[in-house]
C-alpha cells in the first residue's frame, strides 16, 4: 500500500509469541519511517524507569517508505531503542540488503519485546514467523554464524550479534549482511540481553508505488546528478569514505591520539589513496547503490569490507597508529565480533593517555598497532583488560578517575572530526540526541566540502541555524530509509518529490524538513525525561580550553558557549534546552506530551 | 553586532549581482536566517557597495526597531524563512528572466546546466508585486515547492543555505533565459538531447 506495507510485527522473547497489527497511518504519515516511527514508537513504550539492559528495553527495527522500492540506496533500516552505553534515545541504521528484504517480508516495523529463557534465532519468511533454539549458535561469530544461517544476499539475509553483544558489552554492534552494522550506542548489547542472537529474513512483496511515472523521472534525475557529482561518481568509487583522511588531515581538523592534536603525521600512511593502492581488492554496493563506496580489501591475514574512514581514523591517527594492514585486521575483528569500531578504537586511544600519563597500568601505548587487536578480543570477551574497556572510554576514564580524558559527547565516542578545527561540527556533537556523532546531521558537508556551498568553518555567529537544517534534514532522510552519502549529489526537494510519487500523499521540501524537525524535538523530548538537561550538552574540556597546538586550527578551541545559546533560541526551546509549548504546539506535540503528563 | 565574515559575504555576492546586471544601482535584496533572526539588506541600500552599517538584524517573527531600516521586502522575506527550509535569500532582477516571466507560467530551461540544477520555475503573479502581505504569501508558498522562483514582470526570489547558493540559482536563471533568448533568434528546429524532457514540465 502506497511505500508502506501497513503492518508491525510485534514480538515478545519471554513468551516465544508474536502478533500482527496495522499501522497508526497518520502516525506514519507524521513520522514516515525508520528512525522517525522508531522514536515515536519508543516514547510510548520505554520510560525512564527501564535499564537499557532489562527485558522491558525494546528494539524497534523499522524501514521506510522508499525501501526497497529501488530508488538509489533504498536499502537501509534503522533500529531504535534506549541506549545502554549514554541512556539517550538511540537509532542506528545499516546498508546492505538486509533492510531491503524486511521490507519485503511485509512489515514495517518489527518490536522486539522482553528475554528469551533461552538463547533463539527468529526467522521470518513472508508474513511466517519461527523461533529456533540458538543454544548451539551462542558464542559464535559474526562472520561465521552468516554463513551457517545461508545468507545470501538478493534472497535471504542475516542479521545477528556477536560475542561483543552475546557479553553485554555496552559498545556492541548488531551487524547485518556480514560486514554491515548497526554500530552505535550499544544496540548489540540490548539484543544480547534479550538471548536473541539472529533474526534471518526472506521476502517477496515488493512496495507499491503510487505515481510510476514520476517515480521514473526521478529516478533518471538522481542517476543523472550522481553521476555529476565528483564526490558520487569518483572519489567515494575510487577511495572510499577514507577519501576524507588526508582532507581532513590538511585543514587541521583530524583529531589525533585522543585529541591531543589536530593533525596526524602518519595520515598519509593510512589514506584512502594507499588503502586503494595496496590493499583494495574490489568495489562493492549495497542493494540499489549506483555509488558503491564499499571497499573489499585484503591483507595477509583477512579479507572483506571495509575500513571506512571512521574505523580507520579510529584504530589509526586516534591511536597514533599508522600501520594500514593492522587497522584493516582490527577492523574486521570488530566486525567479526559485534563491536562499533568508532567506541572501540577511541576507547583504546582513552587508555592509551591513560596508560602514558601513568593513571592506568597497561602496556597500551600510542603507536603500539601490535596491541589492537588483542585488546580488541579481551573487550568482545570481558577479559583481562578488555574488562575495564569493554563499556566505552568514560566508563574507563571514571574509573581511573579522569572521565575529562573520555573524548565522548553524552557518553558516546565522537568520531574523527575534531571541534576546534570545525565549529559547526561541535554544536552538533553537543547537541546530538544519541550522543557524540557524525551522522546526526553533516557539517562536514558544509565547512569542508563545499556542500552545497563552503561555508567558514570558523564562523561561530549563525552556526546554529545551519547545524539545525542539517540535524532536521538528517532525521528525515534517516525516516525514508536512504543513505546519507545520495545527500552529497541530490539535494532535499528530490527525497521530498519521490516520497510523493512513492506515497502518493504530496511532501514539499519544508514538509520533509518539518518532520525531521518534530523527530528531532520528540527525541530531546525523551531524553529531558530521561534526566538530560543542558549540563549535557557539551564537549570534553579538552576541545573546549586546549586550543589546537600546530597546523591550521592552531589557537583554536570550540566556541562552544554562544552557539549553544544561539542554538537554544534558534530552535524555539528555553534556556534549559526544554521545547516550549509554543513550538511543541507548532510541530503537533504538545498533546503527547499533556498525555504523558496525564 | 553583524560578524564580519557575514558582512563580507554580503558585500561579495551584492557586487557580483550588479556587475552581473542583475539589478540596478538600487535594486534587489539580500538577506539570511540566523535562528530566529534576519540580516537583510538597509533600505535604498545599493546592493554593489555595501557598507557594514547596510546591514540590519531584525526579529523574525514580530517588529522591533530594525523594521524601520530594513530593506522594503522584509516582509516576504520573513513569510519565506518561516515557510521553508530556506536560510538564504536572493531577491533580484535579471532581465532576460523578467522578459520572459511576462509571456508564460513557469520557465522551463532548455541548456544543460539549468535542466539538471533547476528542471522547471515557476512564475507566480501579483498585481501589488512588491512589499504586500498577498505578494509575500504567493511567493513563500512557491518557494515550498521550488528553490527558485519568478514574480512575474518582477524578478526572481531564490533560497539556499548560504547567500553563496541562493545567487548560484539566480544566476543559473538568468543563463538560462538568455540561452533560450539566443535560441529563439537563431530560430532553427530543436534537437533534443534529453531523455524524458517532458518530465521537466511537471516537476
């Protein structure tokens, strides 16, 4: 029916049921889908008083209207659910072809509710739903359990846990496809507390489309444009996202051995130009991805997708580590054991300073590549020094009584942009419901690319207004699902004319943006009541009195302070950060929020 | 105070209309959204050589001194910004466009570079087609749909995220009218090279 398929799959582990029930299609129409119907969905069923970790924490895993309708990267789904490494709302979404066969299981929604006794798989077949023990399943890993559950891509596919999440580790991945992930915020740790290790999927519905021919002209259009842009058609093709190394490396914006610097001497070393030199093997796309940023590569000891630039920052210039072949194998480690790579390699940056600067006892050092990977294995399996590290760097960095060297943004590791070199990036850091993270809007794209156009990264006035557009403008996209990366080449009118030929119910580009703008204020609207308050929006005092010591940035720290104010005010919220009445009434939220009261 | 990165920003892209001849010596506006502000364009301010004091922040949403400053089209600015997604405005004149918008419903170009980057403009009309509640209302309500667009006999008013983006539409336009002017005088049959160009009518 019209993009969505109508229907949620709801599923309670400690009674092995499931039930069927349409779609509130006004909330759909409100929300759209993947990250905005996620948030909705868990403001009515998770509160303040559940532990992420309890079998009263929920996953929601949704996609969206534009899934597998075969619009360029209409593969993604998101899940959400209350995050046990910050305690925010989370959302994670993932490539590949898993998101696109759940769409055409039937389903839009799938609420996993409560603990299984036991370990289980699920696996849905059209509308079908079995429970299979998993007994013999637990403790394997990621890459291994894929292939024992018969992924295959165009037909069935796989989506499971590793050790990572099996240990409740509270940076745990759930991954997908193999090599794809849901990386963020711990959602692998809330699926392993659920004894839930796999959900398999296989589909044949195909979404209707409304207006066909629009649909086709749009399609033509966004080939057309993706095919024009440079970053579309040849850097992300032929470098990867690891493209972004040596750019961000020369602004001085490439945050360095847990921040202390801006600039990597080994940058080089670990580009996307060398990653495709020595080590590519082939290209790979997700389903429907005319882009095809995915990167085969291949070492002595492994072979498969990635390092992205994240990963590759993180293992790499975070750690002082430029051995390339060493980050590619700790990468697929990560993978292979369920951890995000982001929160794994900056939590090892965090305890090598801990460890130089004598607070910790360890032999991690900067530069010691030869430690990643064990390290790597102990935190999946909580043993030795994996233990202390397995929960993210300000757990650690508490324990050892300095959390201000935790490089984390509400308790999530922010990725490879630093602040000082980038003052939009900061506010955004600051103020991202699910924590320090790049993909809850791009100003990357905007003070480093030109994107749609170059904007001063170190202008502080008016920031606000821009990182805002961008944060309502990603929650949108994360609700279509697509990609973020078709952003680059296609602009927001295009996602806006397609869910209306998909739909067939008309969305203007402000209307798109407006949703994004009401999933936005519902999210912080969760997290004020889950006890966040301005205090939280906020950087590590490093980014904020340690001004950048040489290159490019040098002097400058994150002008954090008035941009938040700006911000504030900008988005129609008091000085406590708190939605007003008047803007919840604009966005048609005051009513969920009387009701929540009442 | 108006940051002088801002400024600047102003005075390059104001010079730039007018030795593009897009506006006259007095005419056309600038202005950006900051949150819930708006720096726009001193009225009779000449676009080509702005001064720091050309610049006026005013409310948004209600009046407050800077109103009696600000440039003549503060209004259907403030209607835009609260309308779309826009924190850019481009308001000009460009001439070939304005020839154009007096004979049809909407322009849709014929070069390449405007079929991919604009597809089609819409031309709204006004018989009070400047400062009026009725005018600022047509154009806010077109800019939901479209990035740039034509009042008829007027000129155009284009959006983006920076001034930068609002004036590469505007621009964009007036290349393309001209390319379509030149093509009528050369007044030979058209081949076309695109696929699907019908399409464009209805985007």
């Amino acid at each position: 029916m019209n993009g969505w398929n109508g229907k949620i799959l709801d599923i309670d582990l400690t009674t092995l049921s499931f039930s069927s029930y349409p779609l509130d299609m006004e909330m759909a129409r409100q929300y759209i889908g993947g990250r905005g119907l996620g948030a909705r969905l868990l403001w009515d069923l998770v509160g303040p008083e559940v532990d992420p970790l309890s079998p009263e924490n929920v996953l929601i895993f949704t996609n969206g209207p534009l899934t597998a309708t075969g619009y360029q990267t209409s593969n993604r789904f998101s899940v959400t659910t209350k995050s046990p490494l910050t305690g925010t709302v989370l959302d994670a979404n993932s490539g590949g072809y898993w998101g696109m066969q759940f769409k055409k299981t039937g389903y839009d929604v799938m609420i996993v509710r409560g603990r299984a006794e036991k370990p289980v798989w699920i696996e849905i077949k059209n509308s079908e739903i079995t429970f299979h023990d998993a007994s013999e399943l637990w403790g394997m890993r990621v890459y291994a359990l894929t292939e024992k559950l018969s992924q295959d891509n165009n037909r069935r596919n796989v989506l499971c846990i590793g050790p990572a999440g099996e240990n409740l580790s509270r940076i745990a991945s759930i991954m997908n496809d193999r090599d794809r992930a849901l990386a963020r915020g711990g959602p692998g740790a809330v699926m392993g507390s659920k004894n839930l290790k796999a959900v398999v999927v296989e589909g044949r519905e195909r979404p209707e489309i409304v207006d066909k021919e629009r649909f086709k002209f749009m399609l033509y259009e966004t080939r057309k444009l993706l095919a024009a842009s440079p970053l579309t058609s040849q850097a992300l093709p032929e470098f990867g996202t690891v493209v972004l190394m040596n750019i961000m490396n020369n602004i001085g914006a490439l945050a360095t051995r847990n921040h202390q610097q801006t600039q990597f001497e080994g940058a080089e070393a670990i580009s996307g130009e060398e990653l495709t030199e020595k080590y590519l093997v082939r290209n790979a796309s997700c389903w429907a991805c005319p882009i095809g940023c995915t990167r085969i590569t291949k070492t002595g000891k492994v072979e498969g997708e990635g390092p992205e630039f994240e990963s590759t920052w993180a293992f790499g210039a975070q750690c002082g580590v430029d051995d390339l072949a060493a980050i590619i194998e700790v990468n697929s480690l990560c993978n292979d054991l369920g951890l995000d790579t982001i929160s794994a390699g900056s939590t090892i940056a965090c305890a090598m300073e801990l460890s130089e600067k004598g607070y910790m006892d360890s032999d991690l050092r900067f530069g010691r590549a030869d430690l990643l990977a064990p390290t790597v294995e102990e935190m999946a399996y909580r043993t030795d020094i994996g233990a202390e590290l397995s929960d993210g760097s300000l757990r650690l960095a508490t324990k050892y009584g300095h959390p201000e060297l935790s490089m984390t943004a509400k308790g999530m590791e922010m990725p490879a942009y630093d602040p000082r070199g980038l003052q939009g990036q900061g506010l955004l850091y600051a103020t991202s419901n699910r924590g320090g993270c790049h993909m809850r809007g791009n100003m990357i794209g905007l003070e480093v690319l030109g994107l749609p156009k170059l904007i001063d990264r170190f202008q502080v006035q008016g920031k606000s207004s821009f990182v805002i557009l961008n944060q309502n403008s990603n929650a949108a996209i994360d609700s279509l699902v697509i990609c973020k990366f078709i952003n680059m080449g296609v602009a927001d009118e295009y996602f806006a004319r397609v869910l209306s030929a998909v739909t067939g119910i008309q969305y203007a580009t402000g209307d798109m943006i407006k949703v994004g703008e009401r999933i936005w204020n519902l999210e912080r609207l969760y997290n004020n009541r889950e006890g966040f308050t301005t205090k939280d929006d906020t950087l590590p005092p490093r980014l904020l009195t340690e001004a950048a010591v040489d290159g490019p940035s040098q002097g400058w720290v994150s002008n954090l302070e008035p941009m938040l104010k700006e911000y504030y005010r900008s988005r129609g919220w008091d000085e406590n950060g708190v939605p007003t009445p008047k803007k919840l009434a604009e966005l048609g939220l005051a009513e969920l929020v009387e009701l929540q009261r009442s | 105070m108006v940051d002088t990165r801002i400024y600047e920003m102003f005075r390059e892209i104001g010079r730039d209309l007018y030795t593009a001849n897009m506006i006259s010596s007095h005419g056309g506006n600038l202005s950006i959204r900051l949150g819930d502000r708006v720096i726009i364009k001193r009225r009779g301010a000449m676009l080509g050589q702005l001064k720091p004091h050309d610049l006026i922040e005013t409310r948004l949403d209600k009046n407050d001194s800077g109103v009696a400053l600000a440039s003549t089209e503060l209004l259907v600015h403030r209607t835009v910004y609260m309308n779309t997604p826009a924190l850019a405005i481009c308001h000009c004149h460009p001439r070939t466009a304005v020839a154009f918008s007096l004979s049809r419903d909407d322009i849709v170009p014929i070069d390449n570079e405007a079929s991919y980057l604009l597809k089609k403009v819409p031309i709204v009309m006004e018989e009070f087609a400047s400062g009026t509640p009725q005018m600022a209302n047509k154009v806010a309500d077109a800019l939901r749909n479209y990035k740039i667009i034509m009042l008829r006999g007027h000129g155009s008013f284009a959006t983006g995220q920076t001034l930068d983006e609002a004036f590469f539409w505007s621009s964009t336009l007036e290349e393309a009218c001209q390319i379509m002017l030149y093509a009528k005088q050369i007044d030979e049959p058209f081949i076309e090279y695109r696929k699907m160009s019908e399409a464009y009518n209805k985007f």
